[in-house]
C-alpha cells in the first residue's frame, strides 16, 4: 500500500504536491509520500485549489463533492479527501495514470 494513498474511517486520503502555474494540469511523478501534480492555475484566490479538486475529479471519476483538501490549503503539499468511493477503485485509477509516466 503506498504513502500517498491511505484508507481511513473518513475515507480516502490522497497526499499531493502542487505545482500551480503550469502550462497545462496533468500527473507528473511520485514518491512515497505523495503524487506530484502540476496545474495551470495560479495560487491566487484559492483557483490552484480549485483546479486540484476538478482535476482529482476527473482523475478518479467522482463527484467534486466527495473531495475536500483537508491540510495544506495554503501549501504545496495537500491531503485531499476523498470519500464515497472504494479504495481498490482508486488506487487502481491511480496506478494507471502513474504506470502511464514510465512509457
């Protein structure tokens, strides 16, 4: 089970560093503790949040009321909650994309 990616009572927890300010939002690598994601938005006025959410959306195909960053607003490092969802659903969604940046 990797670090980045931790079931918990209150659901899934999905550690992220962001790089606002990207030419485009996409996945871009990994480590233990986290998944790197660059997004076009700027860190102003909570828009790079926002993106995240729209792009975890996307991402894990689920409703952007289920995803809620619940640490590191103000930071690049973020926990993103996610709930409604199955946790073998997600991390497989995610090890796709993930397997896809060693192509």
């Amino acid at each position: 089970m990797p670090n980045y990616l931790i079931e918990t009572t209150d659901g899934i927890v999905f550690n992220v560093k962001l790089v606002p300010n990207s030419s485009f939002s996409k996945v871009v690598d990994f480590t233990e503790e986290y998944v790197r994601i660059k997004i076009s938005a700027p860190p102003i006025e909570n828009k790079a949040n926002k993106e995240l959410i729209e792009f975890c959306s996307d991402l894990f195909d689920v409703n952007k009321s289920k995803l809620k960053i619940i640490s590191g607003e103000k930071s690049k490092v973020k926990k993103v909650l996610i709930t409604g969802a199955k946790y073998s659903d997600i991390i497989q969604k995610l090890l796709f994309v993930l397997d896809s940046l060693h192509k």
